[in-house]
C-alpha cells in the first residue's frame, strides 16, 4: 500500500487521493481568479493575448468542473 505525507499527516488511499485533488482545485481556483483579474484590466493587451487568457481562463474552468465531479465521485463512493 502507499502511503505519504499531506499537510504533516500520513495518509493513504482515497482520503490523500481526495486531499491531492482538493489542492489541486485550490489551485485552479486561485489560476482562474489571476486570469480573470487579467482580463478585466485595463492595460493595453493585444488582441492575440487577450484571446490566449480567454482560451486558457476556459481550459482552467473544465479542468475544475472535472476535479469537483471527482471529488464528488469520490465523496459518493465513502458513503457506500
């Protein structure tokens, strides 16, 4: 079995699995806010940059709509 280390707690299984998970939409949340932030600024952006932010602001919410369908998947599947 594996086991590691999280936030100075052993864990192991779907309890660190969902732990990892749980960062990782902290994460996106935070990439998603900066992103945002960007694009509502008022600098002079080009018109390719700003389609860059918008095409990643995109990427960054799918990938955080497939994180919380796991963690939900997961958060199902304890209560069995």
């Amino acid at each position: 079995m594996t086991f590691g280390v999280l936030a100075g707690r052993l864990m192991r299984g779907r309890g660190w699995i969902k732990a990892l998970r749980q960062d990782d939409v902290r994460q996106v949340r935070a990439h998603i806010v900066e992103l945002e932030r960007n694009l509502m600024a008022t600098t002079a952006q080009g018109r390719h940059r700003r389609f860059e932010a918008g095409n990643e602001l995109r990427i960054a919410k799918s990938r955080l709509d497939r994180l919380e369908e796991c963690i939900a998947g997961m958060a199902e599947k304890s209560r069995r």
